[in-house]
C-alpha cells in the first residue's frame, strides 16, 4: 500500500474496533495465513452478505420491474459509487480498503421502490403518514418513539440482522466503516430536527453524533462520491430511459455547453455543433458525455479535497499538544458540502429535480409503491400471524411484553413464537404485540429488506389469489 496521507486511518490505528472479539483464523498445515488487513474483511463481509445481493432487484430511481433493464439498480449505483470513491481516495493519499467498504455497504439498508419506500415506513413509524395508519390500529407514534432512515438500517442491517456467523450477532464490521455508512446520509429528514431514534445505534460513542458529518476522510468521501454518482447517473438514467423530458434535459445541457460551464468539451467528439443554434450532445454517445463530466467534477473534488487536508494539518499543528492521531476528524473536509460552491454541479441538481425526479412517469411508480407498503404493513398490523416464521422467531428473540413471554413459556422450544399462541391468548396479546417498538422495528427490518418484485407479490398474496402454480 502506498504511503497515506497523515489524515487517514491506518489499519492499525486506535479506532478500529468492533463490537466483538474476532475468532482466528488459524491453518497449522499451511505456510501462508490469512494476511487480509481489518477493512478488506470488512468489504468481503459486506460483499458476501444477503442484503448486498438483494440490492440487485432494488429501485435506484426508475423502477426496474415495468421500465428499461438497461437503467441502474441500486447494486449497479452501489458498485458505481465504489468506482468513484476509490479513485478519490487514491488521489488524496487515504485508506482505500476503508473507503470500499464503506461505498459497499452504504446502502444494503435501503428500501424497496427506492427513497419512497424509506418515506413510507418512516412516517408510518412517527405518525406522519397522510393515512395516520398506526391511529387506526389504536397504538400512539409517541409511545413507539422510533424512526426509519436508510442509513441507519444500513448499519443496523451489518450490526443486527444479517447472520451466519458462530461467534457474533451481525457482520462485526469495524466501527469506523459503520460510523461512514452511517454519514452518508443526513442523519434526519429535512422537515426534522433531530436526528432519527434507532435503539441501539443511536448515541453509541464509536459512531461520533456529535457531528453530522464523518470522522473520517473515507466516510467524508462516500458522502460526496454518492452525491455525484446519483446526480450524473439519473441524467443519463433519463436518457437511456427516453423520458419525455429527454429533448429539455438534452436542450438544457447544451446550454451548459454554451455558456462556457463544461470548459474544454466543446471539442470532444461527441459534441455536435451548428451555426445556427447551440451545441448538442451526439446521444448515440451520452455515455462518453457522463464520463466526462465525472471526471471534471471528481477532479475539482479532489484539488478541494487536498487543499482542505493541507490546511486542517496546519490548523492542527499550532496546537500545544498536536494529538498522535488526528480520528476523529472535526471538520468537514471532503463531503458533498464541498460542490456547494460549483456552479456546474449546482445546475446539474437542478436538472436532476426538477425534470428527472418530477417526471410522470416515476410519479406513477411511486403512488404505486406507497399504496403497495401501506398495504402490507396494514395486513401484517391486523394479523401478524401472516408474518414469516422467521420474521416472528426474531420477534420471539427481542420480545420484552410480560404477558406475551408469559404464555410462550408454556410453549414448546421448537413452537415458540406468536404463531402458536391460541386464539384467546393472541386476541389477548395482539395489541400489545403490534404496539411494541421491538415489533414494528422487526417489521420494519422485514419490509425493508424486500426487493421491489418481492414486494408486489407479497401484497398479491396478501390479498389477491396465490398463484398454486397449477
């Protein structure tokens, strides 16, 4: 590995801590052992886990089921953000082992039907929703005191919910890569002022709260990394998809062009040019366009980023007691916060919004994916019975409800979960059981795992015919 940057964490830097003791791995008949740094079994965890797989039939912004396969998941956003992240962090002399896991493993919380589905279960879960569903079911969003965001779920997916491991619950991932994944995203929606309540994440040490950006300059990245990649993708998502918005989107850039914003492309060969109106992009060659401006932002990225190193490390060294390692960073030095000021990116988001993210036809998919939601949710608030074994064995783990655990104790260790309750002990618990924050979190856990397809079947099968397969 190259030498790093003084700001980056090395692999054997104070900071790298897990939750639990790693086993070791230990091969007495070999001559070679398992010589793979703490981030690099991070990554491959991450890499191997159920949740990174799913990700493949998730939405990233146009639905993949009804629309062109050719558009981005949010795998392929997940393995593009990875792209860009890396290149970063090489240029800037920090820790790209950290830096890949961190971009694998950003999303593995997210929802189906994208940011949507987020939305859904978030206001659901804090009274928000429009339908006040959870009033109807008679249980009070103040009493549950719990949220949803996918950042959060992100890291409690690594901390909690995936499995397959002897020694600990969840992956054991490192503390500094769930602290980045936690940071890539803002930790509170827009409208709220505090950050989102989630047990056992929420105020832990390692994961630094006190500041709303990352410790670290690899964590800092992905936020920046996410944010170019999401915005220069769905443009050409929107392209590839032949919205009825393209012919603006293309007349829009051109514009760009015109007024001198994308400074040396004029004479790349994908760029047409008329006398008598503005250039225009070649759109057999979009592609190319994308990499282009990926580049240049990426670039200026990076000139910024370094700028900002220098200057925190001189800021640093006038201290009486410079400290041997400088993690936790304090300020934001590499974060989407740095493309406030470029123009050119600034106009791009604007595209983004108004004539991407508002197209008709994702507006559609949208109302679709919240009635579908909604639906499930309310079907599974009626009867939980309709839940997966698995999903109530989990619920079986975490529940604390006196009268719940009083009757599964007369249940056999093989039968024990809400399912085998009878009739009067269910109607006896069952707003007890739907009102617990430890179900709905293990409700949430479920629905937000599923992939789009999973979703829309299970809402057929909640309430329409099951296909037998006859």
């Amino acid at each position: 590995m190259a030498k790093l940057h003084p700001l980056a964490i090395r692999n054997d830097s104070e900071c790298v801590k897990r939750k639990f003791t790693e086993p070791k791995k230990e091969f007495p008949t070999l001559h070679s052992q398992d010589e793979r740094s703490p981030f690099q079994h991070d990554k491959d965890r991450i890499l191997y886990c159920k949740s990174f797989r799913r990700l493949m039939h998730k939405t990233q912004v146009c639905f993949t089921g009804t629309m062109n396969e050719h558009i981005r998941t949010r795998l392929t956003h997940t393995l593009e953000v990875t792209q860009i992240a890396r290149t970063i962090a090489r240029q800037v002399g920090v820790n790209e082992d950290l830096t890949e896991a961190i971009a694998l493993g950003h999303d593995v919380g997210h929802t189906p039907f994208g940011h949507i589905g987020e939305y859904v279960i978030h206001e659901l879960l804090t009274g928000q929703d429009e339908r006040k569903v959870l009033n109807k079911f008679n249980i009070d969003p103040e009493k549950v005191g719990i949220g949803f965001k996918h950042n959060y779920q992100s890291v409690r997916v690594l901390m909690d919910v995936e499995n397959g491991y002897c020694s600990f619950s969840g992956l054991n991932i490192s503390y500094p890569v769930l602290e980045g994944i936690l940071k890539h995203s803002k930790l509170c929606f827009k409208e709220e002022p505090d950050f989102i309540q989630y047990e056992t994440i929420t105020n832990l040490p390692e994961l630094h709260f006190e500041q709303p950006f990352s410790a670290s300059i690899e964590g800092q990245i992905i936020s920046l990394s996410d944010e170019i990649a999401q915005v220069c993708h769905d443009i050409e998502d929107a392209i590839e998809g032949d919205y009825n918005s393209k012919k603006l989107i293309l007349e829009l850039i051109g514009e760009l062009i015109d007024q001198g914003l994308l400074k040396g492309i004029e004479d790349q060969p994908f760029i047409k040019k008329s006398d008598h109106c503005k250039p225009w992009i070649d759109t057999h060659y979009f592609k190319e366009f994308t990499s282009w401006i990926i580049s240049l932002i990426v670039i200026e990225s990076v000139e910024t980023i370094k700028q900002n190193m220098e200057n925190y490390l001189k800021r640093k060294a006038k201290l009486p007691y410079p400290e041997p390692e400088y993690y936790p960073i304090t300020e934001d030095l590499a974060s989407e916060t740095i493309l406030e000021k470029n123009i050119l990116f600034a106009r791009l988001k604007d595209l983004q919004e108004r004539f991407i993210i508002n197209n008709y036809k994702i507006h559609r998919e949208n109302g679709k994916a919240k009635f579908i939601l909604r639906q499930i949710i309310k079907a599974y608030l009626t009867n939980p019975k309709q839940l997966p074994d698995s999903v109530l064995k989990k619920y079986t783990a975490v529940c604390e409800v006196p009268e719940v655990k009083k009757y599964l104790k007369n249940l056999d260790l093989h039968h024990e979960t809400i399912r085998y309750l009878n009739d009067r002990e269910f109607e006896e618990c069952r707003h007890k059981i739907i009102s617990d924050p430890k179900f709905l979190r293990v409700l949430s856990d479920y629905i937000a795992s599923m992939t789009d397809l999973y979703a829309f079947t299970e809402y057929k099968k909640l309430y329409l015919e099951e296909d037998t397969g006859a």
